[in-house]
C-alpha cells in the first residue's frame, strides 16, 4: 500500500535544525507548516491543529496529533499569510509550484554554489522560506538566524554573506551596500536605498515576489481588471488547506492591490480597502508614509483615513517619535508639502508607542485608532 504523504508542523527557530527538520520531510514525500515562533507556545499548537496537521516536529522529534489529514502528493508546504487584518490563510504550495517560483527567481537574480544566504525572516512566512529554498536549490551556504537584528545583518554583509532578503523596516536599518543582493519586500520600500536593492511585489498566495523593480519575472502573467493586480504563473498556488480556490477558472490570482503600468513597469498603489478618499480625493498612506519618514522626528509613521463629517475621512498620521524629539503636525505637514498635493498632507496627528505591524512590516492600518494603539491628541 502506497504510503500517504503527511502535514508536519515543524516547531523549531530559524537554524540548522529546522533546515534539516524540513530537507528530511521533503525526502520522505510530506509537507511542512513551519510554526512562527513569536506566538506563543498555545498559539503554535492551535494553529497546527488547525492545519489538522499528523505531528508536530520539536526539538525532543516527532509528537503525533490527532485529527489529522494528508496531504495531496506534491504537496511541499503549508504556509500562513501575514494580512493586514483577520484569520490567517492557511494557503498550500506544491513542489513545483515552488521549483517555479525559483526558477523565476533565479533567472533574474542569480545564485550559485559560491553564494552565501543570509536568512533572518522567519521561515514560517514566505519571505524567510523563499532564502531557504533558493540556497537550497542552489547549493549555495545557508545561515538561518532566530532573529532579524541589524547589527547581525550589518555583521554578516560585512563578513561575507552575499544574499539577503529584507522587509522594508529593516532595509532601512542596514548598510545594504556590502551586500551583492538585497531582496526588498514585504511592504512598500519608503524613499531610495543605496545598494544592490531589488523591490520585490507578491503575496504568500504568488509564492512570494513575482515582480521585480515593476518588471513581472518570466512565467508570470501581469494584468489590471477595475484597477486590481491580477497574478497567474506556475508558482501561484491553487488552493487554501480547506480546499477553497485560490485562482479563478483562468488561473488569475486577484490580488486586492490596485496598480498601474508606468510604461512596461508596474506600479503598486496600495491595497484597495486602505485607499482614502477626502474631499473627493484620493489618497494612498504608502505615499504619505514615505514622505514623512525621512523627518527627523520620526522614528516610526503609518497612515489611515479617520472619517470625517466635513471630509469624508481626513488623512491621519501615527507617529513614534525618534528619541528625544516631539513632532508636530505643523512641522510634518510642512515637511509633506514638500513632494506630495495640501490634500494628501495629514491633517491629524497621533502620536504612538508603537505601530502595530505583520510579520513581515506591513502596517496594520485596521488597529490604528483602537484602544491601546496610539496615546497622542487629534490635531
């Protein structure tokens, strides 16, 4: 009798053992969910049961679950979205799904056995699995380090290390210059980065960036319907762990972002529910964001339409400040009005702890104004 291929949740930190955890799952023919190791250790659990996966995989070996179910042959990993708000997906990609998406890759930015991978996103989201798989396939060294720090970074480039994939965060706390590659994604890239910088567009569903610097990669199918960017390509997963569709009858991936074509290089708006529209106009935070986070009182922004009896929504701003300083929202209206229209310029101003963010930096926009989430004054 045919042996029937697993789900593994794999409950280990960015490091050899979970590199080795994950080649052994492959060779055997099963699947693998890697468990995000910041949740906590219940959330971890609930979330490979969940997947209703037949084991977990720790440090102490295999320990079975119950309810489990297989896995379709082909199958590689099982991977959990990190959106802006809600129930993570649980989204499944096969292995040549995978196989394509660093075919694609790799026909663009080029590794080989000489090439030193540098992972420090998480390899339970698809940016950190993304390094793994191309060092993987190119038989390049591979360090996988627990945490992203950019000392470590900054050490690592300076010590040899030649490719690196970054969230926009922590491109922006690095020395990217010493390095020969530095994948940029996750999030809109705010103002110019010095290096070998590639600004990558994709989603968990499209096996992570499928566009590179607005060029779609080879095999990947780019089209705009009503404004939304369209994915379709071998490396675009066709289904969720529940079985729910991910492409349409035509292989199209609706991506919930609006874009444009800028001539052959595409150009990403934002995602459709964060657009603000004040007195009639449209507005995209990501611009605003990047035009403010160059001030020197900032350390930290992100932006939200807040409705508005008058406006509509009125553009607000949720700043950390940088160490000693105290914005004001005249000073950083004065400073916007630099590069962007008087519409688009804040007309609020929060000033917070901290800016509630995925996994992988992206602003969670839906939490800015709840309890908790920012303790400055509307201006």
């Amino acid at each position: 009798m045919a042996r029937v291929p697993r789900l593994l949740a794999v409950d280990l930190p960015n490091g050899g053992a979970l590199r080795d955890a994950v080649a052994r799952a492959w060779d055997a023919g099963d699947a693998v969910l890697v468990l995000d190791q910041r949740l906590p250790h219940a959330e971890r659990r609930r979330t490979a049961l969940g997947a209703r996966s037949a084991a977990v995989v720790g440090p102490d070996g295999e320990q079975p679950l119950a309810d489990a179910r297989p896995v379709e042959p082909g199958d590689a990993v099982v991977v959990a979205t990190s959106g802006t708000g809600g129930t993570p997906r649980l989204v499944v990609h096969s292995r040549a799904g995978l196989d394509a998406a660093v075919a694609a890759s790799s026909a663009v930015v080029p590794s080989g056995p000489s090439d030193h991978w540098y992972g420090c996103l998480p390899c339970s989201h698809i940016g950190g699995l993304n390094v793994l798989l191309r060092a993987r396939a190119a038989g390049a060294r591979l360090t996988l380090v627990p945490r992203a720090e950019p000392a470590s970074i900054d050490a690592a480039g300076h010590g040899g290390a030649t490719h690196v994939s970054l969230v926009p965060v922590l491109a922006a706390r690095v020395d990217t210059t010493r390095w020969r590659v530095v994948l940029v994604g996750g999030a809109a890239a705010a103002g110019d980065l010095p290096g070998r910088v590639v600004r990558t567009y994709g989603l968990t569903e499209s096996c992570g960036g499928v566009v590179y610097d607005g060029v779609p990669l080879p095999g990947v199918d780019v089209r705009l319907r009503d404004g939304e960017i369209l994915l379709r390509g071998a490396m675009v997963a066709t289904r969720l762990r529940d079985g729910s569709p991910v492409r349409d009858a035509e292989g199209w991936l609706a991506t919930g972002d609006l874009g444009e074509w800028r001539g052959d290089r595409l150009h990403v708006l934002g995602r459709r529910d964060d657009l603000i529209v004040t007195g009639g106009n449209n507005v995209w935070p990501d611009a605003v964001e990047r035009a403010l986070a160059d001030h020197p009182d900032v350390a930290d922004i992100a932006v939200r339409g807040m409705p508005d009896p008058e406006w509509g929504a009125v553009v607000t701003a949720w700043v950390v400040p940088a160490p000693g300083a105290a914005p004001t929202l005249a000073a950083l209206r004065a400073h916007a009005e630099r590069t962007l229209p008087s519409y688009a310029v804040p007309r609020r101003l929060e000033i917070a702890v901290a800016i509630p963010r995925t996994a992988l930096g992206k602003p969670r926009r839906a939490e800015l104004g709840a309890p908790g989430a920012g303790d400055g004054v509307a201006r």
